[in-house]
C-alpha cells in the first residue's frame, strides 16, 4: 500500500509476504499498525522485534493522511 501523502514509503500487510519465496534478506520491519484487538489477525502472531506498534496510524502519518484529505476536498479539487 503507499499512500500520495507519504509516497517515499510502501507498507505491506503481513499476510501478503510469502517468506519461502523471498531470495535475499526479508525487508526489515519499521513499524506494526492496527495491532489492536479486533484489528490484527488471530492467527498472526507479532514478531519479538523493537519495532513500534500501533492500534491506528502512527499520529505523524495520520496527520499527513488528514491534511491530504483536506486538500481533496477543497473547493474545485473534487
């Protein structure tokens, strides 16, 4: 997924990597978001890695995200 407000980034969902396929290292993981319950898959457990997790959006991003959304709907821009 990447996002036109953040386009130096591209997010993958877990279930979506196929490890036995991958030639190389794995990409490293930087962040775990929608980690809250209901939000993550039962069946997927979190790795035991340093990395951040989140419920939402990281509130960094989802400000970028809210300002984004506030120039697409302006007036003329939709």
């Amino acid at each position: 997924m990447q996002y036109n407000c953040e386009p130096e980034v591209i997010a993958l969902t877990a279930g979506t990597i196929d490890e036995k396929s991958i030639k190389g290292r794995m990409p490293k993981i930087e962040t775990h978001m929608f980690v809250g319950k209901g939000e993550k898959a039962e069946w997927y457990d979190l790795p035991a890695d340093k990395a951040p997790k989140y419920e939402t959006f990281e509130c960094g991003f989802q400000k970028k995200l809210n300002a984004w959304k506030k120039v697409l709907t302006a007036p003329g821009m939709g």
